[in-house]
C-alpha cells in the first residue's frame, strides 16, 4: 500500500470495526497497520521521504481520532453499567 494520500479520509475503507472483548473498536485494516509500522520505521532511521512524511502524518491523525471515539465509547459503556448496577442493583 504505497500511495500518496491528501486528507485522512483517504483511508476510510483501511477502518474496519472488530470486536474487542465487550466492545465493538474502530481499528486498522492489518494492511494499513503494517503500513504504518513500515513507516514509523522509516522515520525512526531517517530515511523517510516528504511523501512518506504526509502519509505517516494522515494515518497518525486517523489513529489519533479513532483512540479518542473508542475511548470515549468505552466510558460510556462503563457509565451505562454503573447507571445500571445503581437502579437494579
């Protein structure tokens, strides 16, 4: 998967929904992991290109936004229990 990417939304179809113990998580495809790896790789041995850069920096706000919606997913599952070990004890 080497492309030239623009926006983030560029990659929806690389997301997918797994299920995760109880909770059903936004993740990346393991193409688009793999990618990533490859990537931060790259950077890590200062090889990495301005191309590459953009696509790292793409993927890295994708990964930043489903890390924030999962958890936020996750709490609200938690609060949602609690609200009803509260009323049915």
């Amino acid at each position: 998967m080497v492309s030239i990417l623009n926006k983030p939304s560029s990659l929806i179809n690389e997301i997918c929904l797994e299920k995760v113990d109880r909770w059903k998580l936004f993740k990346f495809s393991e193409s688009l992991q793999q990618r990533m790896e490859n990537l931060l790789e790259k950077k890590k041995a200062d090889q990495l290109i301005a191309e590459e850069g953009a696509e790292l920096d793409a993927i890295g706000e994708l990964d930043r936004i489903f890390t924030h919606i999962n958890a936020m997913m996750a709490a609200q599952d938690v609060n949602q229990r609690s609200d009803d070990i509260e009323r049915f004890g």
